[in-house]
C-alpha cells in the first residue's frame, strides 16, 4: 500500500465523521436551549399530583429553578412576586409562551445577556443547598396547582430589578409596586389601563387557553401533561 492510499485511509473516516456531525447540527437535533436547566429533579420526599397541575414537570421545575437563582433569599412575598413576572411574561405574546422559553430567553443572542442573568452567567445551574431547592419547587408547585388563589401581587408587571441598581429602562415604564428588594413595573400608555385590572392567576388563564385551543389535559404520573382532541 503506497503511503498516499494509506493517508486517505485515515482521512476517510475522520471526513464521515465530521458530516454526520454537521448533519445532526443541521437538523436540529442539538439539545434545547434549556435542557441543562431542566436536568434538576423533584426532592425525593416531595410528592406532586401531576394530575392537578397545569404545565407538565419541565415548566414547574424551570420556575423552581428560577426562584432559586433569582429571589431565594427574599421573603415569601418577594419570592412570589418574581415569580408573577415570569408567569405574566409567559401568557404575553410579545414574549416567549412556556416558562422554561420566558427563563432562558437571550433577545440579543450575546453571551451572558439573558434576561434573567443566572441563566447563562457561565456557572452551573444546579442547586447546592437542598433546604432552598425543596423550598423552590413548593413554590412553583403552589403558583402552578389548578384553582390556587394566590394572586399576584404586582398587578401584572413584567419588569422588575433589584433596588441596588438603576437601569436606563425603567424611566420608560410605570412603575406598580415595590415587594421586598424589587422594583416592579408595568406598561405605559393605553396598556397601562388594562395592566391595572386583576388578572386572573396563572394556572386559571392556562385552562382557558387549553379549553379554547386543544381541549382538557391529563397529566400523566411522569408529569408531562398529555392534550385531550376534541
């Protein structure tokens, strides 16, 4: 075998390998954006009735997860309210329409520009202190439970941040309310108005929008919510 038969030997493989690779990418079999974010588990000793909650495991672990990073160390109300915001922004169409999309959203595309900044700050997102991880999914399983009355306590405000710093964009926005260390605000102009109504809770606004769109959903026991077709 001459030396060049024997070079292309070896570079054969490595050029079928490096195809299949771009063609998984192309594909888009890459994981989803939030994947990582969504390997985080139930506590073991947390029992959850998939049945009577109204997104599936994936979203109630992606809120979890983000009252822990973003306001774990605030009081109850404050937890709730930053909650609210993800939730508000979750049924707002000028916003993504799951809460893990809402969490993980980047509208720059530039490195560490999330919208909520632990997300891709460059650190792992798993919880180190299962104390405030057990706190968190409690939290989210409240907010996400099928006829919970917990309201929300920034009158639909979409915007919030923390009372040590001053971003440019709050000057354009009105501002509703002030829970714990945060800042919350709201639309200007003709929305504000309609901002100012009660909204209804989250999980009550899920189940309408199912009625209306797909029919009622069951929860399987792995908690990923199954659509019944009309």
């Amino acid at each position: 075998m001459t030396h060049v038969q024997k070079l292309v030997r070896r570079l054969v493989p490595l050029a079928m390998a490096t195809t299949l690779v771009l063609a998984v990418l192309a594909t888009g079999a890459a994981r989803p954006a939030h994947a990582d974010m969504v390997r985080v588990s139930v506590p073991g000793d947390l029992r959850i009735d998939w049945t009577n909650m109204v997104v599936s495991r994936d979203e109630l672990l992606c809120l979890a997860l983000n009252d822990y990073w973003e306001a774990r160390g605030e009081s109850t109300r404050g937890r709730v309210a930053v909650a609210q915001v993800v939730l508000n922004r979750a049924r707002d169409p000028r916003f993504p329409g799951s809460i893990c999309d809402v969490v993980s959203q980047n509208r720059s595309g530039k490195p560490r520009s999330c919208q909520f900044s632990w997300y891709c700050d460059g650190r792992s997102d798993r919880p180190t202190n299962a104390t405030a991880w057990r706190s968190s999914v409690l939290l989210a399983k409240s907010l996400l439970t099928r006829n919970n009355a917990i309201s929300d306590l920034t009158g639909g405000a979409l915007w919030y941040h923390n009372r040590t710093v001053n971003p440019g964009w709050a000057g354009r926005l009105a501002f509703a309310t002030r829970v714990g260390d945060h800042y919350f605000y709201r639309e200007t102009g003709p929305r504000l108005e309609q901002a100012r109504q009660p909204p209804q809770t989250f999980a009550d606004w899920t189940e309408a929008q199912q009625a209306e769109t797909a029919g009622p959903t069951t929860a399987r026991e792995d908690g990923q919510v199954a659509r019944t077709r009309r």
